[in-house]
C-alpha cells in the first residue's frame, strides 16, 4: 500500500507525500503547469531551455558543478523533464539523505539565478539536441503527428522548439517567463518513497523558496479535430507512421481513461493485441507496432505508432485502419476485453514499483487533473472497467484517423 498525504506550503504549493512500505530511497519532484502548452508562439521551447538553465546553480550551490558533486556526494541522481503539460525537476537519493537532497533540489530550482554568463554555452547544447532530434525519423514522425493532431494550437507545436527561437531568447525573457508561469498554487512538490527521514515542518520550509506567484493565465483550450495528413519524404528504407484518433471519453474521467486505456491495450498495447498479432505477426509488415492513450487537462488522445518497410506503409496503414474500423462497429470480445484489462492492470502496478514512477505519476495527475490518486486507486480503476465501457469507447474511434508519415511517400497516398 502506498499512503498518500497532501498538504500546502505557504507559498500555495501543494505537498504530496507518498509512503512506500519496502523500499531504502525517496524521490523529490517539484512541477509547475508550465510546459510547451503555456509558450506563446514566439516563446517556443522556452519551457525546455529554461529546464536547461535551471540546473547552473542557486544561491548556496551557486555553479553547475555545485550543483553535480552535491549531488554525487549525497548519492543521488538529478534529472528533469519538459513535456507539453508541464515542468518537472527531480532528485532520487537513499532515504537517509532526503533532507540534504531537499535543501539541494529547492536551492537551485527555486534559486535559481539563471546565470547570463551560462546563457550562449547552453544554448549551443539545446540547439544540438534539436538538431539530433531532426537526424531521427522516429522523432521527426513524432512531432508531425502532434501538428497533424492539434495544427497551430501550442499542443502542435515541438517541446523543444525551433533552433531560431532558441538563438533569440536572452535571460529576461526566462525571468519573465518563469515569473509567469511558475505558480506554485499550479504545480506540486512530491515526495515518493521512504519518508523515515523527511522532517514535514523541516520539507515544508525547503519547498517554500519557490516565491509566491498571481495565478498564471489560462493556457489555450484544445481545438477541435480536424483530420490533416502530414508527410516528410526521405528516401529510407523504412517509414515511421504515426495515426491518431480523438476519442469521446471525457479527460476528467478516471473511469473514462481507465477504460480507454483497456481499449488501448487491445487494439496496439500488448503482444497479443490486435495490431500486433496481425501486422507484425500474421502478416509481418512491421517488426514492432504499438497503440497507446494520454490525456491532456481537456482532450483525451489515441494513437498508433509504428516503424515498418517503406513497401510495406501503405499496406499496414489500410489495415490499421479496418481493425479500427471493425472494433468500432462489431467490437471487441469479452474475452479481449478481460485479457487487455488484466494486462493493463499489471503493466500500471509494475510501472510504478520504482518511487521516481510513483512521483512522476502524482505530478502529472496534480498538475494536469488537480487531484492524486494512489496507485491503487489507479490500479483499481483498471480493475473495474467493465466490457460495456470498453465497447463504448471503440464505438466512438471511427473514420480516418490524423497521419503523420516520414520515408518516401506521399500526403495523397494516405488520403
């Protein structure tokens, strides 16, 4: 069992503690509804620069390498992510040091200076890893998918943003970007694991140094979907092709997003899924295919991700598409739906074994839904989907789906 307790620091942060009986580590998470969904159009990869800028140090470890052997000293490892609903830093240490590893978390991120003299180094780093990015067609196909799905909306846009947006940004636009969006009343601090060692009075304090903020504006209610077919041609052996589909369920919805999760899982999320077995196995048109479901605060998502011989797209995508097509009008079977829903079920309680999985999971429920619910809640409503519910989420995911597609193609072959 995992206990879960939420109070508020005084700046309006909320503080989630999450005990986990067994385990010798905790993890410290902070997040703020800040991600690429709240970038103007010409701020950009901001988010994910400042991630970056972030990390040179804070007032009493003041350089990057303060930064890294504190760390490495205390045992620890620092990380972070940038996604488009948010921002999130986090350190995982053996319990004892959960203190330390506070004061050292809450130091450089809510202290951050954001060093000027930092400023062009880093920008080169992020401007390669754009550049990676690019080189990828997994990731390429990736990022066209989000445009195809959402068009202009923020949602469409990359997370990492274009390398022109990141030559142009100087420090006052992140300090104004920071102070902007980073309300603590809008995010979450989150502590997973082992807390023998967390003072509550003493954690409170650290996580304090996030200075009050107003309320962020609202960020950019989702569009509606509108079926675009998006192609990049390279001459590749293999294609990348990315689908999506916009469900009916309502994000809000636990019960909802359970049960499209099951529907996930049948239609692409498993080895015994219906895409796998006959694109990949019956037919073998691909070496690995998957379906896999998220929701924003107010849209929720499906999509079908696959790499396959370039010979062999156009093949797999009408397939996809009928298998869709025939769930939505004859469904799935019982027994389909009881196999997927156990296999959800345990993917979920082996996915959050780990006190960085349970902390990356509460945050992105806080932050996005404004609630946590333990693992087994989550687990539970898995647990509960019921046929009925599954056959009315795949009634709803019809018709062509949005395509994105990197090899050598064309937008008129997916039409």
């Amino acid at each position: 069992m995992i206990s879960v307790e939420e109070t508020r620091v005084h700046n309006g942060l909320p503080l989630v503690r999450l005990g986990m009986e067994g385990t010798r580590s905790v993890t410290l998470l902070v997040a703020f509804d800040a991600g690429a969904r709240a970038e103007r159009p010409e701020e950009n990869g901001m988010a994910h620069f400042l991630e970056h800028m972030v990390f040179k140090g804070g007032e009493r470890y003041a350089t990057y390498r303060d930064v890294n052997n504190t760390a490495e000293r205390l045992g620890a490892q620092l990380n972070a992510y940038t996604s488009h609903d948010l921002v999130a830093f986090h350190v995982t240490c053996r319990a004892e040091a959960a203190m330390e590893a506070a004061d050292l978390l809450t130091d450089f991120v809510g202290r951050s200076h954001l060093d000027a003299g930092e400023l062009e180094r880093e920008r080169g780093v992020v401007i390669q890893e754009i550049a990676r990015s690019d080189d990828q067609p997994a990731s390429v196909a990736s990022k066209l998918i989000d445009r195809a799905a959402f068009g202009e909306h923020p949602l469409g846009r990359a997370v990492l943003g274009p390398a022109d947006h990141l030559r142009s940004f100087s420090r006052d636009d992140l300090v104004a970007f920071r102070e902007r969006r980073w309300a603590p009343q809008r995010g979450g601090a989150f502590v997973a694991g082992d807390l023998s060692s967390v003072d509550v009075d003493g954690i409170g304090e650290l996580f304090g140094r996030f200075p009050a903020q107003p309320d962020p504006p609202p960020v950019e209610d989702a569009p509606d979907f509108e079926r675009q077919v998006l192609v990049e041609p390279r001459e590749t052996n293999q294609s990348h092709l990315r689908l999506y589909w916009r469900p009916g369920v309502r994000p809000t919805s636990v019960a909802e997003r359970a049960a499209l999760a099951v529907y996930s899982t049948l239609l692409g999320g498993s080895m015994g899924s219906r895409l796998f077995d006959e694109i990949r196995e019956q037919r073998g048109l691909c070496y690995a295919i998957r379906a896999s479901a998220w929701s924003h605060t107010d849209t929720p998502n499906l999509g079908v991700a696959s790499g396959l011989d370039s010979s062999k797209c156009l093949e797999a995508y009408r397939r996809i598409g009928e298998i869709v097509t025939e769930l939505s009008e004859v469904g799935p079977t019982e027994e389909e739906v009881e196999r997927a829903r156990s296999y959800a079920a345990g993917s979920r309680v082996l996915a959050l074994e780990g006190t960085g999985a349970v902390a990356r999971s509460a945050a992105a429920q806080k932050v996005t839904f404004g609630e946590v619910r333990s693992p087994e809640e989550m687990v539970g409503a898995l647990d509960a989907v019921s046929f009925e519910e599954v056959r009315s989420v795949a009634r709803d995911i019809a018709g062509p789906p949005g395509v994105a597609c990197v090899g050598p193609h064309t937008a008129a072959e997916f039409e």
